[in-house]
C-alpha cells in the first residue's frame, strides 16, 4: 500500500469549478453545454475558430491567474502574486490585444507554457505529497520543453493549443452537465461542492479513502511517466526533424560586395552529389536580377562532358519543377540532382556533348525571394547562370541554346525563351521543351481551388501566395487567409517535400484543410489574380515549342495542356504536342520514358538546324 500524507486543499489552475459550486443546476446544464459546444468547435474547427481560440487562451490565462492567487493559504503570498500577476497581466493583453495578438498566438503560448512550467516546478518544490510532487516537476518541465519547442514549430503549436484546450474545455463542460444531471435526479436545488472531507466518518470510509488515495498516487506516478515520454519524444522528432533538412553551407552566402551587372561568375566549386558518367559538375554563385528587376544572386549546377568533340559545345538551359520555395530546398543541395533522374536524357545529353546548366533560381541556396511561378525572376536566373557558366575555366560555350524544363521549370522555360532576346541577346535560343508544363498559372489556380481542399493543395497555395505576397507590394496576404493565420501559412513554405519537416506541414494542412478554411479569398481576384495573369508567358516566340504530358496527371489536369496548346496554335506558333497514356506529373522525364529519346532527338535537331517534325499545329 502505498501511504500518501493528508491531501492539502485543492489550489487548481481553474477557477470556474469554484465559481459554480452551489450553483442550481440549470447554471450547469448553460454553462457545460456551452463549453462542450466551444471546445467541439475549437478541436474540430481550429483554423475558422482561430479567434475564439485566442478569447479562450487569454480568458483560461485571466481565471488561471485568479485561482492562482485565491488558492490555499499554505502557499507563500509572493508565489500567488507572481504567478498568477503574470498569468493575468498576458490574459488581458491577449484580450485587448485581439487584433494583433492573433499572430503572436503561437509566441503568446510559449511564453505561458514556460510560466505554467516555472509555477508547477516551484509548487513540486515547496508542498504536497510525495506523488503530488512529482507530478508537478514533471508537468512543470514538459510544459517548459513543449514551451521551448513551440518557437521552432508555430503553425503545430496553435493545432496542438486547439486540442488540448479544446479537449480541456469538452471535459469541463460533460463534467458540469454529469454534475447536473446528478443533481437532477437526487431532487436537490443546488449542486453540491466536491472533493470536501466530512467532518466525521466512519472506519469503512476511511478505508475507502485511503484506497483511493493509494490509487491516486499511483496515477499521478503512471501520468508523470507519460509526461516524460511526450518531452522526449517531443525532443527526439524536433532533432529528427532538424537533421532531415538541408543545409545551406556556406557556398551560398554571397559576399558584401559583388558585380553589378548580371550573368557574372562570383564563385564555383566542385559539386559533392553524384555525378554522371563522362562529366564534370560544378555548382556556382553568381549575380542576377529578380523579379522586380533589382540586384539579386544565384546558384546553379553547370554539367560538362569530360572528352565533348571539339569547339564551343551546345547549352541545354535545365529548369527544376517545384522542390518547394525554401533556401533549403534548392536542387544543388541535394545528393542527386545531377542524374538522369533528375534531368532528363542528361547521359545522352552528355554523350552529344552538350553542357547542361540547370540554375537553381534565386532565392533558393542563395538567399532572397523565391520566384515560384513568378516568370521574369524564373527566367533571369535561368539566362544568367549561361552567362556566368561562361566564366569557368576551362568551359567553352556556344550560343546555341536549348531551353527544357518541368512542371513550375515549364513556366520558367517558356519565359526564358520569352524573355532572350532582350535580356541575353548573345544567347541563340532555337527551341523550348516542356514537360507537363505550369504554363498558365491563372488558369491552375482556377482549376485546383475549385475541387474539394487537402492538404496537398494547403501546401500549393502557400508557396504561391507567400512569394507573391513577398515580391510584389501590391498583394496582401491577409487578403487571402484566415485571420491570424499568416504563421501558419508561412511556415509551410520554410520545409521541403524531402526532408522529414514536410510531415509536419502535411499534419497542419489536413488540420485546417476541413472546407478550406485556410484560404478565404479568391485567388484569381484582386491584385493576386492580376499578378497572377501578368506572370502567364504570352511570347511571342519564334522557335518551335515540344510539348509532353501524361493522361494520368495528378497535378495538372491534361485538358489544361491541351487547351495551353490550342493558344499555342492559335497565336501561330510551331507546336509539337505529345499525351501520354498512363503517365502521371513525374513519368514524362524519368528514365524509361517514351518522351525521353523523342526530348533527345528533337533537341539535337534544334542545334544543327537540321529538319524533324516540329509542329502539328496543322494537324
């Protein structure tokens, strides 16, 4: 039997039980189902009840306070004056600070967790029984760590607050309606306090109290353990996560002082990856201009046959599909991304003998805003690596230029064919290859806010809005979001779909995903959807354009691309077009693909200005 000390008075971290003591039961039926109703509210809906959410936070701060300082009189003065000062004062600028508050939340939950955490450890040091103790430096030192911890993940910290405040306020409020109904059935007019020892009582329920306080004791001891196991686990998955990122090595940090003028070699360096087969690869730094026109730096992987036939040899211009918008998430970084899984035909490009230059566009390895979708800065990057790449030593590059590219590098090819002659006229670009091509960024934000919300698409938006939002003054982004929302959705953009982190942005997105309540704007109107049409590549483009596609597309419906290549024929152009049976968004350029000897030839083609079939426009 396990013996615990007189219990002290109950001092708990709630003061609404008291308040409701000896209250008719009518009270407890309103007020417990009124909090059952908000705390389903709150866990089931915590993105559209983000406002109430914070009410709850800074109210449950402000009664948290007030039982601090009413509570027994064995604890110091000073303690409850402290304590529940500070828990109060954070309560109130929560509350008076609505407007603002919405998106310090996570930073706002932090600070009480820490301040809860400090408050148990001192009650786990200065009263209670053994078990009690216990319990209190545990609970105290896991609400420290989940406070600590919830600086590095914002957008899980106000989920998990929506749960466990949520999960909190449903059991007070089905306890309170228990407490009713008992009261109910007994015939009394008020509901009597709990937890109060009698005056006197006889042997057998001394026993039984003593019996409970055994059974208590071990469920504090049983608790307290789970508590440990959270705080480590928690520990563990942030290390995880951590360790799973890419890490942006000094390589890319761009010196104070660098060139003016765009297209110029900063640095290079051997590239760490896997190379291909008869190739050298090097990644180098260099400058450029963004978006907006103003200065910016790059990075980019320059692959270089090893024994290329001689004279200046041939450039395939290489623009990524979407790796995410992060600095970390740049193709440079990453162990493969000078393969054929990657690039596509790239060990027959280097049999040809042609120079690969595959630019990671600014703003990922270097710093700066990303250009998701965002088609001069794509574009930019892309000439300027070709420009730069001809600075390395030992490289001797032709003007003949091939442009490729998949998915979001789709739309950047289309715009750097686009853009050439004016921006880098010394380049002669003589065709543009797309696979499943981004190419009409309106008519994609249409068609995939228009189905049913996921998590995937959470995600999508995210790395379009933030960009833009980022880059351009014109587009507010709490235009287009849920209130006090902006942490969440910006800490989606801040991992990569290849590192462990992207798990958490999946958990967050299929939490806020239930009937989209993450985005609340039309993105296709205003000045998002303005920007949106002015980044649609229009050319005119006077070399021929390949398309390919697959019939089994999951992220951009095929009849999108068919439609993009009736406008294509329509303006005149010179458009080969090739669907794909069974092939979904990745299989066009993956080894083994049917397009992949078609992508070769045509290409090869394009630089000896030699006659292949080249448009079906006609057709």
């Amino acid at each position: 039997m396990i013996r615990e000390g007189r219990r002290p008075p109950a001092t708990g971290w709630s003061v609404v039980p008291r308040l409701v003591r000896g209250a008719p039961p009518v009270v407890l039926v309103v007020v417990g189902a009124l909090s059952l109703l908000v705390g389903l509210l709150i866990v089931t809906r915590p993105l559209t009840s983000l406002v109430l959410l914070t009410v709850y936070v800074g109210l449950s701060a402000v009664f948290s306070g007030l039982a601090r300082i009413i509570a027994a009189p064995e604890t110091p003065l000073w303690s409850r004056l402290v304590f529940g000062g500070l828990w109060i004062a954070l309560g109130l600028a929560v509350l008076f600070g609505l407007g603002r508050t919405l998106e310090l939340l996570p930073e706002i939950i932090a600070v009480l967790l820490v301040l809860g955490g400090l408050a148990s450890m001192y009650d786990a040091v200065s009263r209670g029984s053994v078990s009690q103790r216990v319990l209190a430096g545990v609970w105290g030192g896991t609400q420290i760590a989940f406070g600590v911890l919830s600086y590095a993940w914002p957008d899980v910290t106000v989920l998990l607050v929506a749960v466990i405040f949520g999960v909190r306020t449903i059991v007070f409020g089905a306890t309170l309606l228990v407490r009713a109904v008992r009261a109910f059935v007994e015939g009394r007019r008020s509901v009597p306090a709990t937890g109060l020892p009698a005056a006197s009582a006889p042997e057998s329920t001394t026993r039984r109290r003593r019996a409970r306080a055994a059974w208590l004791a071990v469920g504090r001891y049983a608790l307290s353990a789970l508590l440990v196991v959270l705080a480590v686990g928690g520990w563990w998955a942030n290390s995880w996560f951590e360790d799973g990122a890419q890490v942006v090595d000094a390589f890319y940090d761009p010196p104070a002082i660098v060139p003016y003028d765009h297209g110029r070699l900063i640095r290079s360096d051997d590239f760490s990856g896997q190379k291909p087969a008869g190739a050298d690869v090097r990644r180098i730094l260099y400058t450029t201009r963004d978006a907006n026109g103003q200065p910016a730096v790059a990075s980019a992987l320059v692959i270089v046959p090893q024994d290329p036939p001689p004279g200046p040899r041939p450039v395939v211009v290489w623009n990524h599909g979407t790796t995410g918008v992060a600095r970390g998430c740049a193709p440079s970084l990453r162990d493969a991304s000078a393969t054929k899984w990657a690039i596509p035909g790239l060990d027959q490009a280097i049999a040809n003998g042609w120079v690969v230059v595959a630019s990671d566009y600014s703003g990922q390895g270097a710093p700066g805003v990303f250009p998701y979708l965002i088609g001069r800065g794509e574009a930019r990057s892309s000439l300027d690596a070709v420009i730069a790449a001809r600075e390395l030593d030992g490289v001797t590059l032709s003007s003949r230029t091939v442009v490729w590219g998949h998915s979001q590098g789709g739309h950047a090819a289309l715009w750097t064919s686009q853009i050439a002659d004016d921006y880098a006229p010394d380049l002669d670009v003589r065709g543009t290859a797309l696979l499943a091509p981004a190419a009409e960024p309106v008519a994609l934000a249409e068609e995939l806010t228009s189905g049913d919300a996921n998590a995937l698409l959470s995600i999508l938006i995210s790395w379009v809005l933030v960009p833009y939002a980022d880059t351009y003054d014109d587009v507010d982004l709490t235009r287009y979001i849920a209130p006090g929302s902006e942490a969440i959705v910006r800490e989606m953009t801040q991992r990569c779909p290849s590192e462990p982190g992207v798990i958490v942005s999946v958990a967050t997105a299929l939490g806020v995903s239930e009937d989209r309540p993450l985005y609340v704007g039309d993105l296709t109107a205003g000045a998002l959807g303005r920007r949106l049409e002015d980044n649609t590549p229009t050319g005119p483009w006077t070399q021929p354009i390949l398309v390919a596609w697959g019939d089994q597309d999951e992220v951009i419906p095929p009849h999108l691309q068919r439609e993009f290549v009736d406008r294509l024929c329509a303006d005149g152009n010179q458009v080969r077009s090739l669907e794909y049976r069974g092939y979904d968004h990745l299989r066009t350029l993956l080894p083994g693909s049917h397009f992949v000897p078609v992508l070769i030839e045509w290409t090869d083609a394009r630089f000896r200005h030699s006659g292949t079939h080249v448009d079906d426009c006609a057709r």
